[in-house]
C-alpha cells in the first residue's frame, strides 16, 4: 500500500506518481496521481490523499512535465525514461523505454505500509 511520495529536489517542480502494471507483455497505468508539487529545494514528502494498493511485479513511474529537478547518481541505478506523458489506462512496451545504459539511481522514492 503506497501512502506517499519523497525525494531530494534541487528546485521547485511539479511531477505525478504513475502505477504500472504488467499485462500481456505491456506495462499498463493503472493509477496516477493528481499533479504533486515539491515547493522548494531539498528534500520534500508529499501524502497521497487516499492509500494506493500495489501488487507485485508492479512499477512506480514519475512524469515531469519539465526537466527534471531531482538528484541523481550515475553508475549504481536501472531506472528508464519514456519521452511522453503516459495517461491512465494507456500502455507502453518495456522495449521502448530508454536509458538502461545511463544506470541513473535518482534520490526519489514511494513509502507506505507492507501488508
């Protein structure tokens, strides 16, 4: 269950919280929350107004509308980038995803409840 959304900005932004879900060889949105702001730099937490139920095998994705503002480090991650806005109930292969071989790990993360 994800109660929320944390991480290290360098800047005022405005981002969602995206759940996808894999389906017949396609990752598809299942949630998404409403536009997040992050209202100065440093580190920020925001609370999701109702909890959202995760399954496994179940990805938190993160859409931007500008570049992004959140730390990084190069070498350690395996996070994927996607160039639009994936809407909910919209798909999206995992071959099409770019940046496996960035190896970005970025300082932002879900938290909630283990049931």
């Amino acid at each position: 269950t994800l109660t929320g959304v944390g991480g290290h900005f360098t800047k005022p932004t405005q981002f969602t919280v995206k759940v996808l879900r894999p389906i017949d060889r396609k990752l598809v949105v299942i949630w998404e929350s409403q536009q997040l702001s992050a209202t100065q730099p440093g580190i920020s937490k925001i609370r999701f107004p109702v909890s959202i139920g995760v399954e496994r095998d179940d990805i938190v994705a993160y859409h931007f509308p500008e570049i992004t503002s959140v730390s990084f480090d190069v070498g350690t991650g395996d996070t994927r980038q996607y160039g639009g806005n994936l809407r909910l109930g919209s798909h999206v292969s995992t071959s099409s995803l770019a940046g496996a071989k960035k190896r970005r790990s970025y300082s932002i993360g879900v938290f909630g409840l283990l049931n």
